[in-house]
C-alpha cells in the first residue's frame, strides 16, 4: 500500500482583502492599529490586505473576535458585515 503524502494547500479567497481592509476602515482604525488589535505585525495584515497571503484558520478567528467582524463577511459568504458571534 502506498503512501499519499499530505500537503497543505493554500486556498486562495478572492476579494478577502478587499472586504478585511472595508472591515478595518469601518471601525475607523489603519492598517496599524488593526494589526495591534490583533497582535499582528503591521507586514502580516498588509499581506492579507494587498492578497498576498491568506490567513489561516485561528488567524482569522483573531481577526473575527478582535475586529468584531464575520468571517462569511470576509470570505465572502454573504454581503452582509455582520459581527462575530461571541463564545
């Protein structure tokens, strides 16, 4: 029986930057206090802004809880900016 190996793979969502970098103008902070909110560098939520990397799962948990916006909002599950839900 052969081995499959298991790699993870980046999936890309399109216009998640785009609604992350909505979601930081609509609590009226920049990119930098947002990161600080977070407990980010300021270069990890630029990347995530500008596309060129995706969060993952507990990252974008973070961003959720901390910016106290959906995560169906940011991957672009539905139009509507909604709060996270809290625990």
């Amino acid at each position: 029986m052969s081995r499959v190996k298991h790699t993870e793979r980046k999936i890309k969502v399109k216009g998640f930057g785009k609604r992350l970098y909505y979601a930081i103008l609509d609590r009226e902070m920049n990119m930098a206090e947002a990161a600080r909110k977070c407990g980010f560098n300021h270069s990890k939520i630029s990347a995530y802004v500008n596309d060129r990397a995706t969060p993952n799962a507990e990252s974008l948990y973070i961003i959720c809880k901390r910016l106290n916006v959906s995560a169906d909002y940011l991957l672009g599950l539905t139009d509507e900016k909604g709060k996270a839900v809290n625990s």
